[in-house]
C-alpha cells in the first residue's frame, strides 16, 4: 500500500512540475511579446518624434495592455496553483 501511494503522489507531483514550467513557458512568451510591442512604440516615437499618429500606436498599445492582463492572470494563476499543491 505504501509503494502504491508513493507512486501515485510521486506521478501527481511530476505533473504539478510539468504544469508549472508550461506556466512558466507561456509567461515567458507572453512577456517577451509585451516588450517587443513597447520596443516597437518607442522607436515609433522617438523616429517620428510629435508627428506619430496617436491613432496609430493606439492598436499596438492596447496589445500590450492586453499581455500585461494575462501575465496578471497568469501569474495569479501560478500562486494559486502553488497554494492548493500543498
């Protein structure tokens, strides 16, 4: 019985581990867009100066508001993963 539930709660935590770094991988992704777009506005802004069109990066902006909530929520949803793995 004791191997039984060894195995079973050995097998339960190597999914946790593998939840945790897919987690880990898509925030990652998720962040690595965010500062692209930010990169992307502020060469925009700085080559065009006062002549970009607010309109323009309107759309870029949103996006990256977009990608600051999910890594929110991502991230959210990391530290409630790891208070009920316990």
């Amino acid at each position: 019985m004791g191997m039984m539930l060894y195995f079973l709660f050995q097998r339960e935590r190597d999914a946790n581990l593998s939840d945790e770094r897919d987690l880990k991988k898509v925030y990652d992704e998720v962040e690595a867009r965010m500062r692209y777009r930010g990169f992307i506005i502020m060469e925009l802004e700085q080559m065009f100066g006062n002549r970009v069109v607010h309109e323009a990066l309107t759309p870029l902006r949103l996006c990256q508001e977009q990608d600051m909530q999910k890594m929110d929520f991502l991230r959210e949803m990391g530290a409630a993963r790891c208070y009920f793995a316990f």
